[in-house]
C-alpha cells in the first residue's frame, strides 16, 4: 500500500483531500484520452474522404510535388545572366505594388484604431454601442478582399485606387480585432490617472492608451503590411497594376519566361524581409527608447 | 558544506558582485542583508546558476558547482531549491500541479508535458501540503490563493525538490506581516526540523535578527559585515546601509510590536 510507504495521513481531513485530487486527476486523464482518440478518428477519416475525391491520389502525386518549381528553378538557372535585367525591370511595378500596400495599411490602420478603441471594453466612448463596432470589423473581415477589388474595379475601372479601397477595408477589420485585443490588456491605472484630472475620451486614449499599446501596434501594423504587399500582387492578378500583373503574364507565358518568375518572386522576398527588418528595428526602438 | 570563493559578477562595467568570499559549515541559516543593488539577488541567482558568474568558484560539498554546463547544470539546480519575491508559479495550473513542478529535473519531459506524474509524487506533493497547513487549497489554481498561500506553495516546490541548500530571494518583501511570519516560520521550521540549509536575502533587520544563525551585509557588492545577529549593532546597520545618524530601524520595521502602550492608551480613552 501507498500508505504505509509514507506513513498514514496524519489527518481523516487529507485523506478525503488526497483521494479527491486521485480522482481529479484520473477523470483529466480519461478526457485527454478520450480528446486524442477522437482528434486521431477525425484527421483520419476525413483524411480518407478527402483522398477518395481527390482526381488524382496523394500518394501518387507526391514524388511530382517539387516537379514544377525544379523546372522553374532549373530554367533559371540557366538562364541565370538575365535576372539582373529582369529584377531592375521589374522595380517599377514592385514600387507600385508596396506603395498600393503601404496607403491601404496606413488607411486600414487609422481605422482600425478607432474602431478598436471604440470597441474595447473599459474603454470604449460609448459602451452600448461595442456590439456595433465589432459586428461592422466582421463584416469587413468576412467578404474577400478580392471580392471588392472585382467589383471596384468593374465600377472605377482598373489601377491602384480600386485595390487600396479593397485591402484597406479588410485592414481595418483584420487590425481592429488584433488592436482591441491588445488595449484590452493595457493597464487601467494610467487611464484611471488621467481621468482623475479630469481628462476627455480623446485625452485618455490619446495620452494614456496609445503609449503602452504602441509597440504591439506598430509590430501587428508592420505584420499586416507585409501581408498587404502580397495581398496588393494577389490583387495584380484581376486587374490592379503592379507587379502582380507582371507575375500573371510571365506565369501565364509559360515555359520560356520562368527566369522572369524567379526574378519577381526575388523582389517580393526581398521587400518581405527588409519589411521584416524594419519592424524588429522599430519595436525595439519604442520599447527600450532612443538609445537602444 | 559550502564555500564561496572570491566570486564576481560583471554586468557591462559595473560589479554587481565584488570578489565576495565565505563558507558555512553545517545547516545553518544565513540571511543577506543591504540595500536595494547590493548584489544580493545577483549572489543568489548565481548559486542557483540563473546567473553566471565572471569569475570565481562555490564549492558545495568540494564540487565547484559554478562549472557545471548542460545536465549537470539542471541536475544541481534540481538539488539548490530556490524561492522568489514574487512566488513565481504557473498561475494558471493547480496547487499539487505547482508542488510537483519540483521534481521536473527527474522526470521525463513527455510525462510532464501531459501532467501524467505517478501517484507515490503525488501523494508526497499533498503530505508537503499538509505540513505546512495549505493541503486543502490542493485543487485550486494558484493564482486564485493569498500572497502568503503562494509563497507556501512556492516553499513545497521547493521542498519537493528535496533540497539540500534553499534560497530565498527577499521571500517575506511582497507579504503583509503576518504572512510574513508564517512563511519565516515555515523556512525556520524547514531549516531546524529537516537539517536544510537556508540562505535568505531580506530587507529587515529585526527579521534578520530573529530568524538567523548567521548574518551578511553587503554594500556595492562587497562584504562589509559577516557575524552573528547579536554582533549586528545599529553601527554595524548604517554602515551596511551607508546611512547616516538619522538612520532609525524602527520607522520602516514591520514586525508587530511587542510594545503594547499605545493599546492600553486606547483602552484608557475608550474607558474615560
């Protein structure tokens, strides 16, 4: 007996507490078993399901995965002279890509820190009025940004404009949600200070939310700037300018202008990253002040 | 049992702990006292190998511990519980979860990750609870207790561990004073009933005073007293302090008074 290993519970009190907790942990046991079994069940029956719909079969197509980029890869390598013609060639629609990136960003930012704001609880202007806020971020997070583009587009006609309007809207919905989560985390003391000299709604958020948000802000806003540059090449695709019209007509060429899909997907990795780069320098900037 | 020789710590061109040296024989109970960037916390955090040191040797037991690297570094930190100011357990797990952690350094990760101990640890686990009189907060999360519970439970990690040497970083500096004793009293008890070392960093000198076989007072990272508590006069304070003669322990003491004027003064006024 485990008891006597280490001597009877001194008091009738422990005994009850220790078989309680036994049992406890026992039935948290038995549910985490339970869950893995079912999650296990799940992946492999649908799995399954969706095997037998597939044309073709997972396990037969899987040696051929890498076939399409070898072939990219492996005609520009040959033809590797060109790409720094390409590349500069290129740089034009890439400017215009990031730029269509950047003003929906700084748009759908500006927004969704109102919104987010307005929406928080404990520090919302009117408090009734939250389910409003949030349920107008869903919506704008719910129809594809692609959606709004086509249509736009069918109204304006094609260019940038149509493509900033389409993927601010969904900024402000995306970014609202994040920004709110991290103001409901600041700390309520500040806010409680400036209140107690008599500051407005403005002065409070202003003064007393902005500068704890700040860092997690400008990292989730840079974040969804790089989400925005691919979003503006998607963009590109149906109409929009920028380099993500060039990438269709190459990849839509075919064989024999794979060098000049290399040379496109370079550009984006290489903004990607200095994006990157920028933020870490920013946040750190901010957190640890100037001299950092 | 223990050695500190001439260890120092460098923190950019600053010495947060100066070529301090001294060693302790048998399980004695040993408090730090200084000011706030004395070094004390620094010392500890070395002993426990959070911190490393620039240079320097702790022998425990002959075995300079300052050199361990890898298992044997974890392994020696399984066997030096430590104890901080502000408790840290995992608020968001259960007390016996919280106890058991003690043991991680012996059991294999995947059990731990999925909770799964064996059910001799956890009776142990609650027998430590129940010594130190918290076992009916067994099932509860830890962050639903009392600063004074928490350090109770951070104690039976600790205890869990069965330590040799424990450490206690300014253990009593978040808790109020009743709480306050329970917990010295408890690392008191732990140190005279289970033969334990205790090293503790504290910010009063009447808990000093009270509790401790041994004192050291540290200044800008040195050494500057190392006796018992009675040889640790009001002197011997404002130079570990470096106060001056308007240094008075008794305005910022937060034991309860013996004194029991001011009651029987109220009593009076109440009576008149």
């Amino acid at each position: 007996m485990v008891d006597t290993a280490f001597g009877p519970p001194r008091d009738p009190g422990t005994r009850q507490i220790e078989s309680a907790y036994l049992e406890l942990t026992r039935r948290r046991r038995m549910y985490g078993g339970i869950l893995l079994i079912l999650f296990v069940a799940l992946m492999a029956s649908g799995f399954r399901l969706a095997e037998a719909r597939n044309a073709g079969g997972f396990v037969d197509g899987l040696p051929m995965l890498l076939s399409f980029p070898a072939e990219v890869l492996s005609e520009a390598w040959r033809n590797r002279a060109n790409l720094p013609g390409m590349v500069l060639e290129h740089l034009p629609s890439l400017v215009e890509t990031v730029n269509i990136a950047a003003v929906s960003t700084l748009l759908g930012g500006l927004a969704a820190m109102l919104l987010a704001l307005l929406s928080t609880r404990g520090l919302a202007r009117w408090p009734r009025l939250t389910p409003l806020f949030r349920r107008m971020m869903d919506a704008t997070r719910a129809i594809p940004e692609i959606v709004i583009a086509l249509m736009l587009i069918y109204i304006l006609g094609g260019g940038p404009v149509p493509a900033v309007a389409a993927i601010a809207l969904h900024t402000a919905g995306a970014l609202g949600k994040l920004f709110s989560e991290v103001a409901e985390n600041a700390d309520p003391k500040p806010v409680e200070g400036l209140a107690s000299v008599g500051a407005g709604w403005g002065q409070r958020m202003w003064l007393g939310v902005l500068p704890q948000v700040a860092p997690n802000w400008l990292s989730y806003g840079l974040m969804r700037f790089e989400i925005n540059v691919r979003a503006s090449a998607i963009l590109g695709f149906v109409g929009s300018g920028g380099i993500g019209y060039d990438l269709k007509i190459a990849m839509q060429w075919g064989q024999g202008r794979y060098d000049e899909v290399v040379a496109i997907f370079l550009l984006l990795f290489v903004t990607i990253v200095a994006i990157d780069r920028l933020s870490d320098h920013a946040r750190t900037r901010l957190v640890k002040g100037r001299n950092a | 049992m223990l050695e500190v020789r001439n260890v120092t710590r460098i923190f950019g061109r600053r010495a947060a702990v100066d070529d301090i040296s001294f060693s302790v024989e048998g399980p004695a109970f040993v408090g730090v006292i200084g000011r706030s960037g004395a070094g004390k916390s620094t010392f500890l955090r070395m002993m426990n190998r959070l911190t490393d040191a620039s240079a320097g040797q702790i022998l425990v037991e002959e075995r300079d511990i300052l050199a361990l690297r890898g298992a044997a570094r974890r392994q020696w930190q399984g066997e030096c519980a430590m104890i901080f100011q502000q408790f840290n357990l995992v608020p968001r797990m259960d007390v016996v979860s919280n106890v058991l952690h003690g043991l991680l350094n012996r059991r294999s990760t995947l059990a731990t990750m999925f909770n799964l101990w064996p059910r001799q640890d956890i009776l142990r686990a609650i027998a430590i609870l129940e010594r130190l009189g918290i076992a009916e907060q067994a099932p509860k999360r830890a962050e639903a207790l009392s600063g004074g519970q928490q350090q109770r439970v951070a104690i039976a990690r600790a205890l869990m561990q069965d330590p040799r040497i424990i450490l206690a970083d300014e253990p009593i500096a978040s808790l109020d004073p009743m709480n306050a004793q329970v917990v010295m009293d408890t690392l008191k008890r732990i140190n005279v009933e289970d033969g334990r070392m205790v090293i503790a960093n504290l910010h009063t000198l009447d808990t000093a005073r009270r509790y401790c076989d041994r004192v050291i007072g540290m200044r800008d990272g040195r050494i500057v007293f190392d006796g018992t508590p009675d040889q640790l006069s009001t002197g011997a304070a404002r130079d570990i302090y470096g106060a001056d003669d308007s240094f008075n322990e008794a305005a910022t003491s937060t034991a309860i008074p013996a004194d029991k004027a001011p009651d029987d003064a109220y009593a009076a006024r109440m009576l008149a």
